[in-house]
C-alpha cells in the first residue's frame, strides 16, 4: 500500500471520506521560479539570426525557451518563444533527430488549443524552434498561487479548461497529412505543465515534444517510457503502444487534480507511482470532495477507465459530456471569466513582466540610437565579424589603415594577400552575422576555394554594376 501524502489520493483509504479538506490536504508544489531579466551570458536584445533574445524563460534537460521578438520592415514586431536546443546537446546525433521530429509534427498542428510552431531552424550548431508566445501561466503554477492567496480555483473553470484541452488534442488525434492518411499523433505528455491559460483567457496545449506519429524518423524504442509518471495511463506505464485514448486517461488524471485538490497517482518512487497507476484503486472525486456533482464524477471516472476499451473512445465523447454539463449550469464561464480570474491572481506579476519588457525596450532604444550616431555597434556583442585570415589569408582592415610594408618585411598593409602591393589597392572589413558566415563557408568548400576569395568576387560581381 502507497501511504498518504500531502495533497494526494491514497490507494486504500482507512476512513470514511472527509467531510472537508484542509489547507494542508491540497496540492503542494515548490514555489514558482522567479521572473529572470536576462539569462547569464546573455546580453539585452541578443541577436539570434532574425530574432532578438530577449530573457530567458525557462531551463529544462533538453532545451532553452527564450522570450525573443521577430522584427521586419516598416516597424513589423512580432512577440514569440525560441526553444533553443542546450549546446551540450547539439552535437548528439540522436537527440537532434529528436528535437527535429517534434518540431516537423508540431509544425503539422494548427488549432486555436494548440501553441502554434512558426519557424525551425539551426544558427551555427543551435538548433531551434520558434514558437508562438502566451503571456500566461500553465496549470501547474495557476493553481498553487490561487491556494497561497485563499482563493479556490472554480470547479467550473476546471472544467472549462479541460473541454478547450480535449478540443485541441481530438483535432491532434484526428490529424491527417496532405492526402488524407492519419497522423496517428498521440501527445503522450498531459500534465498541468504542458496546458496553458493565457492572460487573456484562451487555453492552449504546448509540447507535443515526445508525441509519437507514424510519420517519424526516429521511432520510440519498444518498452521506453516518457512523459511524467503521475499523469501516466495503465498502458503507457506498462510500455505498450498507445492511442489517443492514453491521452484521454491522462486529462482524466490531471481534471481529478484540479476538482479534488488532490494527486491521483503517487508513491515513495518510480516504481511504487507505476504500481500505483497499473494495479491501485481509483476512488470517487467525491470521496475527497463531497459537493463534487454526479454528473462531474461520472466523466471523470468514465476518463479514468483503466480498460481503455471501457474509457471515452475519443476526445470530443468527453468533450461532449463537459460542454453538456457547463450548458446545464447556472454559469457558464467564458474567456473573459478565465482572464479576469488570472488577472485577479497573477496581478502583480503581470505588472513586473511589464516593467522588465519596458526597461529592456528603453535599453535597445538606447543602443540604437547610439548606433545610428557611429557611437557604438548595435549588434557588436552578437555577429560575428569576419577577419578573413581566420578563414583563408591575411585579415583585410579599413582602407584608411593603409600604410607601408610592415617591419617584419610582409606585404604592405592594404594589399591582398597573394598580389603584389600597387597603387589603388584599398582594404575592406567585413562584418557578418555567424550564419551568413556558414552560407559563405559551405560555398567555398564546395568550389574548393577560400571564403575570402568568395566574398572577393561577390564583392567584383556587385561592383561592376556600379
């Protein structure tokens, strides 16, 4: 037997159900990370190609997330999230074919409850994703905050954020490709950290990360488990192959959290949690919470079918079930409800985030217009300058630097390695960012020639048109 931990569901109850619940008895989680105005290492408005860095917003074993901006003409900016591969790991060949697997089908996946993939890419040895941005908290942190401030979240909000969920994943499970052939897509990965509640009330699913498709390069190997163990379905933590429905079990597990306050699956470690899901009773929502309504505790028991042939057979069945049930309420929350309770919980936070976006926008204003007074670089901390003797031959330097030859008896400075000094030669420095650098590169090696000598006659290309 799993014993009784704080916040969750024991497998064999000693007692009647309570008649309420503690502080103590709900969900605990460590204290939110603090708001980063700039991650170590890296400067206020970093370029990273065509997008600005701008805070670092998350750290996990495989990526980064950055808040970055896009830029175009005439003033375009748009607000987005780079999801950066961490640089001890972009040298593994089999965690890259990874990372661009989940970026290929997510990038497949286009629904108002799914965070949208824009761009993937790589920058010198950094792979990455961008991605849409939600300024927003996922479940993980929205739940615990609204406990620190005595404020129970809404059975009703719950449920709301659960229908938008399911809405998103049958749209992913639904999934075709160009001619009409399933997707087969299963996002295998359901937990609070991965739904999102936008500031403005819209709900959306993020990391279809390790979600597994036919169409992948790299199959999962036979018995691997992933995904986080709480949240887990009976098939998925014995390692069988899994289908949407393991899905719908695992917003099952998560719905159950949010309704009773408690954690459905735990245990002292790895194996006691499996245990727990593959052979543990599932107790009532209203065991720990009496005024949880029939109609509630029968969808999420229903989601909670360890027989999959028993359990809603697809998202939209639960989904029908929820909406049936918010309709038949006296209140019905929509997306402004959602926002103005976040706003309500998350108000001071919110103005924070806007101070840190406002001193860095002041910051690059500033750089910028010292930039365009000749004062200092606007990107000097973030390209790379191309010294050409790095790539193939001596470095060409500002024509005005032209003088003679040097005191060690080489060739006069001004000249281009390999022709005599004469009269007219001039000099050149070439400032690139690290990708154009690489496009330069890649075209010398494949005319066996240098970059310098590739820059040249790009340079004599353009300037007979002059």
């Amino acid at each position: 037997m799993v014993g009784h931990e704080r916040g969750q569901a024991p497998t064999n109850p000693p007692h009647p159900a309570p008649v309420e619940i503690g502080v103590d008895a709900r969900i605990h989680r460590e204290k939110p990370p603090p708001i980063r105005v700039a991650s170590a290492g890296m400067s206020r408005g970093t370029r990273f190609g065509k997008y600005s860095l701008l805070n670092r917003i998350a750290v996990g074993g495989m990526a980064e997330i950055f808040l970055a901006r896009q830029e175009g003409l005439e003033g375009f900016e748009k607000t987005i999230c780079i999801k950066r591969i961490r640089p001890h790991l972009s040298s593994q060949p089999n965690f890259v074919r990874m990372f661009l697997n989940e970026a290929k089908l997510a990038a497949q996946l286009n629904h108002p409850n799914i965070v949208q993939i824009y761009d993937l890419g790589r920058i010198a040895d950094s792979y990455f994703i961008a991605m849409e941005y939600i300024s927003g908290r996922d479940m993980s942190r929205i739940m615990p905050k609204a406990e620190k401030q005595g404020i129970p979240f809404p059975m009703i909000y719950a449920l709301r954020i659960a229908s938008n969920v399911c809405e998103g994943l049958y749209y992913a499970h639904t999934k075709t490709d160009a001619y009409g052939n399933p997707l087969h897509v299963v996002h295998r990965d359901v937990t609070p950290e991965n739904i999102l509640v936008g500031f403005n009330g819209t709900v959306k699913i993020v990391d279809f990360g390790i979600a597994k498709a036919n169409t992948q390069i790299e199959q999962t190997r036979a018995g691997e488990i992933k995904g986080k163990l709480s949240y887990m379905s009976p098939e998925q933590a014995m390692g069988h192959q899994l289908d949407a429905r393991s899905d719908i079990f695992a917003l099952g597990s998560v719905a159950y959290e949010w309704v009773t306050g408690y954690k459905l699956f735990t245990g002292e470690n790895e194996m006691a949690i499996l245990k727990s899901i593959i052979d543990g009773k599932i107790y009532p929502p209203s065991y720990f919470k009496e005024d949880v309504p029939e109609a509630v505790e029968r969808i999420l028991m229903k989601a909670l079918e360890k027989d999959k042939e028993k359990r809603y057979q697809t998202a939209w069945e639960m989904q029908f079930d929820i909406d049936t049930y918010l309709a038949s309420s006296e209140f019905t929350p929509s997306n402004i409800h959602l926002s103005n309770f976040l706003k309500q919980i998350f108000g001071d936070e919110i103005e924070r985030e806007k101070e840190i976006l406002l001193k860095n926008r002041e910051a690059e204003d500033s750089e910028k217009a010292a930039a365009a007074k000749g004062l200092v670089s606007a990107h000097e901390h973030d390209e790379e300058v191309l010294e050409l003797e790095d790539v193939g031959g001596r470095a060409l330097t500002d024509a005005s630097m032209n003088s003679a030859a040097g005191a060690n008896g080489g060739p006069a400075r001004g000249t281009i390695p390999g022709r005599p000094a004469g009269k007219g030669d001039g000099e050149v420095r070439v400032r690139l960012s690290a990708a154009e650098l690489e496009v330069l590169r890649r075209i010398a090696d494949a005319h066996k020639t240098t970059v310098d000598q590739v820059a040249r006659e790009m340079l004599k290309s353009q300037l007979k048109w002059s």
